[in-house]
C-alpha cells in the first residue's frame, strides 16, 4: 500500500473519510492533540483548472472559518505542487456514539472529544458524530436541541454569507459537533457567490432554482431542520408526525415547523432574504414568543391590505361603468378582451415551440458534434467523409469553434467516397480498368476478353481467347494501349498463358507459352514487357518490334517480375530454401543491387513510385517496406491473417495492403501509421493513374466499386524527423522553412515536393534565417551559417553550403536583424555585421545574458535567462538598458508583437503582455503556456494550453476561433501568416495551409468574423 503523504508537524493516522476530490485523515500533531487533515490530490481532477478552484476556495474560507462558532476553523493550509496535493488542517468532530448508547449519554458527547484521546483502541473506532449519526441513532431531536442547533449553524451561514461566500451543500451529513456545538464542515465545496453556478450539491436538499447562493443555502439548513425535528427524509417535505397534531401535544414543536416553512418555500421572494432574518426567527423561538401567530398577524395584515386593493378596484370599476357603460362600448371590450387572451396564448404557445425546438436543436447538434468527432478518431472508412457530413449538418444549427476543430481534423484526413458500382455479373473471373479509368476488361472463365465502356458499359471490343483456359489475370500498360490476360494451367495459377492485345487495333501482339505465375509487368514509358521464362530467367520483349529485347538468367523460377518506376531496373521474387527472396537487379545486366529473404510466403509486391522502396505483403500478415537500395526492412503493421496484396497510391503517400481477413488498411507512409481501415470484405484494389480515384472488388460477391480518393487538403507532412523539442523559422521570402530537433536540423524548399537537407551536426539549436536568406542555427557555446541552393529537381533536397563564422566567448543566442546578428553570450552582447561575421574581433557591451530575441522593428532587444521571470529590454542598436519587466513565474518564450508595439511572455502562470511604449503590463492571460502571432495585424493570436492542445483567438476577447487537432502545436508563421508550420504528435513536422483551411470552412458555412 503507497504510504500516506507527509503532513508538517502531523502524523497521519488512518482515513476517516473519502470525497469526490479528496480523503480526510485521522492525525495527531506534535502536541498529541488529534486533529482532522483533509488532503486534496491532483490527480483526482482531470485539468488543472478545477484543483486552482478548489484551492481558491479553501483560501477564501480559512480567514473566515475562526469568526464563528457555527463553522469548524481551520487551522492550517499547505500545498505541495511537487508530490500533487494541497491539505488543510481543521478542529476535530466529537467521536459519535455508540447505536446503544441513550440520549443522556449523547447530549454529554461535547465533552467526549477525542482531539486528547491517546487510546488506540478508540482511535480506531472513532466515528465523527454528525447529525447524520444523530439522527440515525436517536432519531427526531426534540424541539429544544434543533433550536440550538439552528442558533449555531445559521450563524455560521451568516458569517459565510457576509464574506461574499456560500456554502452549496447544507445537509445533516456536513453538520458536526465540536464540543457539543454543531458547526459546518465539508468546506471542499465553499466557493465565492459571484463565481459560476455549477450544479453542486445533494438532491433533496436543492431548492428548485439551483444551488450555488445564499438563498439555496438557507432552503437546504431549512430541509436538514425539517430531518432533525421529524425524523423524516427530504422527500416527505412538508408532512408532520401525527402526534404533533394531538390535542395535548405542545406547540413547540408547530412553532419549529413555521420557521423550517418560511425557509423551504417553494417560492424564493418567500423564503428568508438572507441568514440574519432566519437567525431573528430563532432566537425568537428561544425566547418563548409564539412565529406563528406572528405569521397570522402578517396574513391577516396581508389579506385586509388585498381588500382593501381589491374594493379600491371595485369602486373604480362601478364608476367606470356608470359612465361608460353601454351596449355597444361592452361588445367592443369583449372583443377586445378576447382577441387579447388569443393572441397571449398563441405568443406562450409559439414561445413554448420555439423553445422545444431550440432544444431539440441544441440535443441534435451535440449529437451531430459528437459524431463528427468518433468519426475522426475511428480510422474507419467514413473518418473524413462521415464526418463532414455531420459537420455540414450540424452547422446549419450553429457555427462554433469546437465544430470548425472537428471540421479541419476530418479534411487532414483521408477517405473514400464512394462513387457508383459498375455492372458484373457472378460468373465473371477477370475485371481490370484500364489507368484511365474509362475501359474495363472483362471475362467470364474461358470466353473471350471483353472491353467496355466505364461510362455507359456499350461493348468497345472483343478479343477471343487463343487457348480453352480460363482467364484470371489482366494488366493493362501505363498508357493503356496494351493489355496482358493470363489464362490459367491449373487453380492456383502457378504456370499461364500469356496474351498480349494491343486494343486499339484490336490484334494479339504476342503470346507466352507456359509463364510462370504472376511474372509479368509493363514497362512503365517504354512499349515493351518483362516474362519470366522457364526454368528461371526474366524476357524483356519489345512490344513494337516484336523482337526480344533481352533474357537474364535468375537464381530460381521468378514468381512475380516488376519493373522500377523509372525502367532501369527490375525486381523478381523466387523461392529458395523455403525463403521466399525479393531481388532488386539492373536491366541491363540483371547486377543485383538488394535482396531480402522471407521467411514467411510472400505472393506480391509493389514499387513506390520514387522507386526508394518495395512494399511485400506476407502470408504471416505483415507488411514490410524494403529499401530498393540496401534491402533492409521496416514493417509498416500487419493484418489480422495473410497478407497477400500491396498497392502504393500514385502520389506515393499511401499505400493499400489487403489480406485474407478480407480487409483493406490504408498506410499513411509520412507517419508509417495505419491511416484508414477499409472494411469492404475485400482484399483487391486498383488505382486510376491520376490517383483520385480507385476500385475495389469484393469477392466472391464479384462487385467492383468505384470511389474518389479524397486525400488531406489541409496540410503537408514532412517525411523528415528532427526530433524533439522543435524550434522552427520561415525566411523572409515564405520559400524555406527550417525545423530543428534534438536530433538535428532539416531544412525544405516549399517551392518543390522533394526531401528536407538534413544538418545532423545542428542537433539540439534553435534556427532563424537572415534577410539575404542565409540560415543560422545555434545552441549553447556554437553556431552554424549555411547558403541555401535549389536543385534543379523539384523532387530532390536543396543543398546547404556551409559559411563560416566567428562565434564569442560562451555563446548562448543569436538573433538577425536586416544589417546583422545581435550575440549574447555571458559577457555581454554585440552586433555584427553580415560582412564581418567570419573575422568580428570587436569586444561585448555589458547586458544581460541568456536567450535574446529581436522585435520585428529593431527597436527592441530582449533578453532572459533561463528558468528566470524578469526579461530585461535594450534598446537598438546601441544596447541602452530601458526596462526590466518582472514576469509572474520562469519564462518559457518571449514574442513581440508583429507591429513592435508590445511583447508577449509566456510562462507557467500564462501570458502576461507588456507595452513597448510604457513598459506596462497591459493584460494578462492565464491558462495558456506559449503564444505566436498569427498575422501581420495581430489579430488573432496562435495559444497553446499544454502539451496537446492549442488553437487561433481573438486577441482581444481570447475567444477561440479555431482549435488545432489533438497533439498539434504552433512551431512558427510564415511572414505573409498564410502558412503555420507545426508539430504533430511530438515529432511529425507539418505545413498548414490557413488560406485554405479559411476556404474549406467557407464552404462549410463555418467561417469566422474577422
């Protein structure tokens, strides 16, 4: 069992207690008196927020609890943010007594405090006694105890109220006894009046208002009254015992019962105004006068007060009609009278409508929300489409930020919209659509091929087979001007026939007698086609011609032959030893240049369309990515039985595997997570060459269905991972963004689609780039400076050329301004031009050190040393000292604003702003953790509240305008602010487009004002 936490000066005993949010211990201090200690653990709350609130109200309250007797005083609060709790110390309840103990003994339990008990045996029986236990061992009080008890707990409330607090749930269970006086405890839930009226409390005892005010907390002393004094349960409100009601009963009892009335009124302006009222009424009681004949006096004065209103009207009414009277001037005030009563009823009848349906409105739309958002976190298919759907529907009901955050997740997304199913029929054993998407090959087992029309199914060709075999497989070329058919020898397609028809001329370009298998591919530009051939080679036949290209001889009989995107080499699995091997070889000689053996079967494989990897799915379930180049393996994932399929998208971003399980999975090969799961009862996929649309074919039914590929249009993933803890910077032109890592730095040209260039020796810098476009990273006691060239090659990494550099004395930042880099280091700080930045020999000016950063005017240099609060502002260029601006907690990050007219500091405590002009904090923020200003005219300002969650606000109301999927954080904004380079997930590097996300949502009707 994890041992209880340390409590200064106290021994924790044992729990005597358990809330929602927190134990209360037995505990002695260092004097032996025992006491009670509540401990409130973080853990308990599920953010930050209601543990500070919890903590905000004990503050409230420990300065008051000591000015009343009707309250239990607390003598000490402490907190501990390191182990997660806070606790207070409080006076301790009398111990309760026993079931058998009488009434003598218990009206003596004052003196029967266990706070000096050192018996261990009644410490360990020790019971607090409450009124709870009171009532549950004595049963109804007699009249004199409950007014005492009245006297002591409405003058705790009173106290209470007075300072601005309430107590939100009064009940016989949170009354105890000190001493034999009864106070209030369970202080956990005392919270300000003008604070938010959450729903706390305990049902029987909340008026029907609501808790949370002074009134709620009288209606509840008033139910806790009614309990003691009768003996019964809330729910029999207002009932009495019959004896009450007895001839020779006493009227003490009645007399009670008429202030526990007023104060549980169904009607609040009814019910006492506030506590001292309720108090007069008891200290009325105890002095022997009669409340209800007060009572009666006050109706009897409230009843001749109506009549005489009421005979006031009536006079005033006999003279109206005396002279006004008519026959005519009656039939128009009846008709008047009941046009006013219809046209009432219909206005609270359409205004009880309305309000039905804005419920039912308000009920549909969190279901619509809550639909959007299960969708998104489903990788089903459905996640963007579904959910887009939910989204548009419920945003005809209301346009808000949680509904725009559930939007751009599902279009970060991708999916499949299904499209139409094309006509087939269930003896049909072959259906290929060409890459086009416009022609389908079709055949029924042995018959012949059949080419029609995706369009409208009319017949384009038909091509009669060359021997009586059935036909399963077809492969169309790139171009769609061949199409290859393989008729089978036997059921499991080892040895084929092979066809070749050039379809617009409707003639056989050749036949392959006796082919292995699946081996046989296109050439992906050229008219020519690769065959395996027994006992082991690899043909290359050139289609036009009609002549053999060239025959290499392989290790084994080629199971499956494919030809690399860009032609110059080809891949072929054979089986040797019982491993199944996947062979990457030149097509000029058959050189082999990477292999990998299997060990589980492997019957397919598929090229990336960069040609850097080969994707083989095997009948152990797993799908492996192969590097073309040196052979090893990664597996992406696997299947839930044998994998036997792989198909890469066009794009090269994806990649669909499908297996035995019946089962498509979608691999998204930026994240090398599984994206998507389709499950269609299908293994067979194809795409379109243009990669916007694919087909699936679900088998054995024999349905081929066509769907759009509808792909992320939000942002663009990075494949490169710099790792951890990113910091990251755009130049000033928006074509380069650079990211850096604990890892490294990598650096990508957004002109073009290729890889990052990676600076591994920059591992664990912060980044910044000049205005000439050089970059620059630097770390603790080094820097680096780099020219930036473009390949010529969109596809391929930009160069970085390094430039030297004369780094000072114990560097810790740099930052650029457009004539050079301003130093800090623990000397000092200096400015140095571009020009002299390899051979600057000139001595620092005395500052601060620690991290600097520059406003975007350069006017401002501000500096802060870590895990320190002040940040100490100089002004450029001459490094004069202006300010020192003293932060609520350590500073994390500091951003002036894009106009240079104030700063942003973000820390633990939150943001705090400060003018540029005065040196003032302007504002302050809590909750929030880092800040980036979304665009040049600041309005609207990237937050982030932790680890997971950040979003777009309005920068003067901090509303939220637009939360950024789960994980996701702002890393930097380009200089125009179209662009948000991000970091997903810890380490995924991401660019958002915002221009498009605005239009996205502008076509979803859920755009903001601003």
């Amino acid at each position: 069992m994890k041992p209880p936490p340390l409590i200064p000066d106290h021994t924790l005993l044992r729990p005597i207690g358990r809330g929602a949010y927190g134990e209360v211990w037995l505990a002695r201090n260092v004097t032996g008196v025992l006491r009670a200690v509540k401990i409130i653990w973080r853990r308990d709350f599920d953010n930050q927020r209601p543990y500070d609130r919890e903590f905000a109200g004990i503050q409230r309250y420990e300065p008051v609890s000591r000015s009343s007797t009707g309250l239990v005083h607390m003598l000490h609060v402490g907190r501990n943010d390191a182990e997660g709790y806070f606790f207070y110390v409080m006076e301790l309840a009398d111990a309760a007594a026993d079931r058998e103990s009488n009434s003598a003994q218990a009206s003596h339990a004052g003196a029967q405090n266990p706070s000096a008990n050192t018996n261990s045996e009644a410490l360990a029986a020790y019971r607090p006694r409450t009124l709870r236990s009171d009532l549950q061992r004595l049963g109804p009080l007699p009249t004199a105890d409950c007014a005492r008890l009245a006297l002591d707990v409405v003058g705790g409330l009173a106290e209470l109220h007075r300072h601005g607090l309430v107590h939100r749930d009064v009940k016989p269970g949170n009354i105890i006894y000190v001493q034999g006086r009864a106070k209030l405890a369970d202080i956990g839930l005392v919270s300000a009046g003008d604070e938010g009226r959450t729903f706390v409390g305990t049902e029987g005892y909340i008026p029907p208002e609501g808790p949370g005010t002074p009134g709620a907390d009288l209606y509840a002393l008033g139910i806790a009254l009614y309990e003691a004094s009768t003996g019964n349960p809330p729910e029999k409100f207002p009932d009495v015992p019959a004896r009450w009601l007895a001839e020779d009963a006493e009227n003490g009892a009645l007399e009670f019962h008429e202030m526990v009335l007023k104060a549980c009124e169904g009607q609040r302006e009814r019910r006492y105004q506030n506590a001292e009222a309720m108090q007069a009424d008891v200290a009325l009681l105890q002095s022997g006068q009669s409340l209800r004949r007060v009572r009666a006096l006050e109706r009897r004065y409230a009843r001749l007060r109506l009549s005489g209103i009421a005979g006031t009207a009536l006079l005033v009414c006999a003279l109206g009609t005396a002279f006004f009277a008519n026959y005519r001037a009656r039939l128009a005030a009846e008709s008047r009278a009941k046009e006013t009563l219809l046209r009432e009823q219909a206005q609270r009848s359409l205004i009880r409508a309305e309000s039905a349906e804005q419920d039912a409105r308000q009920q549909l739309y969190t279901a619509l929300l809550g639909e959007a958002r299960a969708m998104v976190l489903s990788r089903e298919l459905g996640q963007r489409v579904r959910a887009l759907e939910a989204v548009r529907r419920a945003g005809a009901i209301s346009n808000s930020a949680e509904l725009r955050g559930a939007a751009i997740a599902a279009l970060a997304l991708p999916d499949l919209r299904f499209e139409k199913e094309l006509p087939t029929t269930p003896d049909m054993t072959l259906l290929r659509l060409d890459p086009a998407f416009q022609r389908i090959a079709l055949c029924r087992g042995r018959g012949p091929i059949e080419i029609r029309s995706v369009a409208d199914n009319s017949l384009v060709a038909s091509l009669p087979a060359s021997a009586n075999l059935p036909a399963y497989l077809g492969l169309w070329s790139p171009d769609g001007r061949f199409l290859a058919v393989g008729r089978d020898y036997d059921s499991p397609g080892q040895l084929r026939d092979v066809e070749i028809w050039e379809i617009g001329g409707k003639k056989q370009a050749r036949i392959f007698k006796a082919s292995p298998g699946g081996a046989i591919a296109f050439h992906p530009t050229l008219p020519r086609i690769i065959v395996g051939q027994a006992p082991a080679a690899a043909m290359i036949w050139d289609l036009e011609t009609g002549q053999e290209v060239s025959r290499q001889e392989l290790l084994g009989p080629p199971l499956r032959l494919n030809f690399g995107p860009e032609g110059e080499r080809f891949a072929e699995l054979h089986l040797t030893n019982k491993e199944w091997v996947v062979s990457v070889r030149r097509v000029v000689d058959a050189q082999v240049e990477a292999s990998h053996a299997f060990t589980n079967m492997v019957r397919d494989f598929n090229w990336h369309p960069s040609g850097r990897w080969i994707a083989v799915p095997d009948y152990g379930g797993t799908v492996s990515l192969m590097d073309a180049h040196t052979g090893e393996t990664r597996a992406l994932g696997r299947h839930k039985a044998e994998a036997t399929v792989a198909e890469f998208s066009p794009d090269g971003r994806y990649l669909f595997s499908g297996g035995w399980d019946r089962e498509l999975i979608c691999w998204d090969l930026k994240s090398m997570l599984r994206g998507l799961t389709i499950d269609l009862e299908s293994y067979h996929v194809q795409f379109s060459g243009d990669g916007r649309r694919c087909a699936i074919l679900r088998w054995p039914e024999i349905r081929l269905q066509l769907h759009a590929f509808e792909l992320p249009s939000l942002n663009r993933e990075f494949g490169e991972d710099p790792g951890l803890r990113n910091f990251a910077a755009f130049s000033h032109d928006g074509r380069w963004l650079a990211v850096s890592g604990a890892d490294a730095a990598a650096v990508w040209d957004l002109s073009g689609t290729g890889a990052a260039a990676v600076a591994k020796e920059a591992w664990g810098t912060r980044v910044c780039f000049a205005e000439n476009g050089e970059l620059f990273a630097h770390r603790f006691q080094d820097c680096f400076r780099w020219r930036l060239k473009p390949e010529t090659n969109a596809d391929a990494p930009p160069l970085l050329e390094p430039l030297e550099i004369k780094k000072p004395e114990l560097l810790e930042t740099l930052s650029p301004l457009s004539r050079g880099l301003v130093f800090t280091s623990r000397q000092g700080s200096k400015i140095t031009a571009y020009d002299r930045l390899a051979q600057d020999d000139s001595p620092m000016t005395r500052t601060e050190s620690g991290l600097n950063r520059v406003s975007p005017d350069e006017r401002w240099l501000g500096i802060h040393r870590a895990f320190m609060p002040n940040l100490e502002v100089y002004r450029l260029p001459g490094l004069e000292h202006v300010a020192s601006l003293a932060n609520h907690a350590a500073i994390a990050t500091v951003e002036f604003s894009p106009a240079g007219d104030e700063v942003a500091v973000s820390s633990r405590a939150g943001i705090e702003f400060w003018s540029t002009t005065n040196w003032q904090r302007i504002r302050q923020v809590p909750n929030f953790a880092d800040v980036l200003y979304s665009a040049n005219d600041a309005r609207a300002l990237w937050l982030s509240t932790g680890m997971r969650s950040a979003g777009l606000y309005d920068a003067k109301t901090f509303q939220l305008l637009l939360p950024l999927p789960t994980g996701t954080l702002p890393l930097a904004r380009s200089p125009d602010g179209r662009y948000l380079a991000v970091r997903a997930d810890t380490s995924r590097v991401q660019l958002w487009d915002l221009a498009e996300v605005r239009q996205r949502l502008k076509e979803l009707d859920l755009d903001w004002k601003q």
